[in-house]
C-alpha cells in the first residue's frame, strides 16, 4: 500500500506540472497571437542596456535594476514598520483599555476601508508639506499605514490563540505584563503567526508598485519611463512583471519552507 501511494503521488506531481506547462504554453500562445494582430515588432534585443551596461568604467546597473533598488529599499523600510505597527496596535486591541482601543479601531477602519492609492496621495499631497515629508517617506509611511492595520489582525488572531493557561502560568510565577508578552505570548504566537505575516509582505511588494504614481522611482516607475522613450511596451512590461513574479515566488517558497519546518517541529513534539 505505500509503495501504491508513492506511485499515485508521482504519477499526481507529474500530471500538476503537464498541467501548469499546458496552462503557460496557453497563455503565451494567445500572447503572441494578440501581438502578432496588433501588428507588434519583438526588439528584445534593446532591452539588455535597461538592466546593466558597460562603458569605460566598468559595468553598472541599469534603469530597472536602479527601480528594483529603490523597490527593494521601500518594501524593506514598509515591511520593519508595517509589523511595528501592527504589533502596537493588536497590544492596544487587547489591552483592556477603552481609550487605546477605541483609537486602534480608528485607524483600522480608516486604513482598511479606503483605497492605498487615496492614501498615498493623502500622504504626499497633504501631509507630506506639513511634515517636510518627500516622496520617498511619504511611500514608505503610506504602505506602512496600510499594511500595519492588516498585519495588526495577524498578530491579535496570533495573541490571542495562545492557550489562556499560559498567561495563568506566567502571573503565577510573578511575571510582569512586559515579562509575560516577552517570554511566554509573544514566542508562541510567532510562530504561529510567521506565515501569514509573510504572505502579507507578498502584497507589500505588489503594493509597492503604486509609489510609482508620486513619482518614486521604483521598478514601476523606471518602466513607465523607458516605455514613455523605446515604446517598448511588451519587452519592459514582461520583464517588469518577471521581476515582481520573482521576488513573490521567493518570499512564498519561504513561506512554505516555514509552514513545512513548522508542521514537522510539531509533529516531533507530539511524538
């Protein structure tokens, strides 16, 4: 009977990759017949010199490699303070206090009940003069806002699935409020709560392409620009979308090494 279920899980894997190759090879076929009736030029052969070059120098990075830099730059600063955040506001949540809890239900009604693009502009357009913030900042702080209040649910979902006999354990010992989320809630939830922390760093990147709007050269941004130049459209905005599918296939395989890591760390412990 294994050997039956190894086969059958084989024989499974193999059929969900004929599939999946059926699936691009269509999709690529009704690409290239869409662009041959547009009457379109492939001139992949211009698109090198936007993602590195050479001159006397040495080689130096292009205009899509310098938008992935500065994508890169504005996911990393969102991600730090998204989970920031998030974290402070699930604490206000739960914290018993009317008057904290009132104010994080404020900014989580707001940021998750309006669109990212308003808010970005709310954030440069407005706020940005008052504080002497640029656009750069004023990216950052908007994802930030936006993917705080998001992850701020992930983290009291994560908070309050710890069992309440270990709170009763940790007061029991004299421990702090501080002592308590430190070295007993907040380790346990962690590691419950990693994966879908990470999905949500997945829709930070694919966020991340709306900064492009106030004029923050990211990857999108370069690739409005060489197109508005080379009417490269279907090279740049292919390779574009590769660049983004990347990086989120990345963090993704990193979400199901921990999900696998995780599973089996379990599994050990029960046994």
């Amino acid at each position: 009977m294994p050997l039956n279920r190894y086969l059958k899980s084989k024989l499974r894997d193999r059929l969900d990759v004929l599939a999946f190759a059926l699936l691009l090879a269509g999709i690529a076929w009704l690409v290239s017949l869409g662009v041959e009736q547009a009457g379109y030029y492939w001139q992949w052969y211009r698109l090198p010199r936007f993602l590195f070059f050479t001159d006397e120098s040495g080689l130096h990075a292009g205009l899509l490699l310098q938008g992935l830099w500065v994508t890169l730059q504005v996911t990393g600063l969102s991600f730090v303070l998204a989970f920031t955040i998030g974290l402070l506001t699930a604490l206000c949540r739960i914290s018993g206090s009317p008057v904290t809890s009132f104010f994080a239900r404020i900014y989580l009604e707001s940021i998750r009940n309006t669109p990212l693009l308003i808010q970005i502009f709310f954030i440069y357009f407005v706020l940005g003069p008052v504080i002497n913030l640029e656009s750069f900042g004023s990216a950052v702080l908007a994802l930030s806002l936006f993917e705080g209040a998001y992850a701020s649910e992930i983290f009291r979902a994560g908070i309050e699935s710890v069992d309440k006999s270990q709170w009763e354990a940790a007061r029991s010992l004299g421990g702090t409020c501080w002592f308590t989320y430190r070295e007993v809630i907040l380790p346990q939830a962690l590691m419950r709560i990693t994966p879908p922390l990470v999905s949500q760093g997945v829709s930070l990147i694919k966020d991340s392409a709306l900064v492009s709007t106030i004029a923050v050269y990211d990857l999108s941004m370069q690739g409005i620009a060489i197109v508005s130049d080379t009417f490269l459209s279907y090279e740049v905005w292919f390779t574009v979308a590769a660049v983004y599918l990347v990086m989120n296939l990345t963090l993704s395989g990193f979400v199901r090494l921990l999900e696998n890591k995780m599973s089996n760390g379990t599994m050990s412990y029960q046994q």
